[in-house]
C-alpha cells in the first residue's frame, strides 16, 4: 500500500475515533496516524499544545486497544512534523523540527 492511501485510510480511522467513540485527551492535537505498534493497523500519536506532553492510543480500527503516555514535557519550541519509517529499522518513527 503506498504512503497516500495508507494516510487517507489512517485519516478516515482518526476522524471515526474523534467523532463517535472515543474523547481526545484533554488540551492535545492529533499528530499523527500510524501504524505504531506494528500489527498493521492505524495508531494516533496525540500532543498537548499547553504541555507538551505526548501521547500515543493503539487502536484496533475505531477501537482503544491500550493507551499510553509516551513523551512528558516535549519542549514547545519543538513540533511533531512527521511519522515514518525513516532509518528502516521497521519501526514508526517521530520526526520533530
């Protein structure tokens, strides 16, 4: 599957979760969907815009599997920009600037 039709699949999925089942956390932006935990479906990667503060819902379709807080006080100067597979080490990568 290529990157555009995995990411309008995986946007679909976040839309789903922010409309029917699901509340995002509190204060935080979705920054991405991806595929995270490596069992080929959509994971969203959540920031809090006040904090920092960073956190991941692996999800199985429209469903909260686990969630997690990844990243505690991300210095706000710093943005999410990107996820991927950037070194090909096979797992999901942040790319911050």
């Amino acid at each position: 599957m290529t990157m555009n039709v995995r990411r309008s699949i995986l946007v679909v999925t976040v839309l789903l979760c922010a409309c029917c089942c699901c509340a995002r956390p509190a204060g935080a932006q979705g920054q991405s969907a991806y595929d995270f935990n490596g069992d080929g479906l959509g994971d969203i990667l959540w920031r809090n815009t006040t904090t920092g503060d960073v956190s991941m819902w692996f999800l199985d379709g429209t469903n909260i599997v686990s969630a997690t807080d990844f990243y505690s006080g991300l210095n706000l100067n710093w943005q999410i920009v990107g996820t991927g597979a950037f070194n090909n080490d096979g797992d999901t990568d942040i790319l911050l600037r």
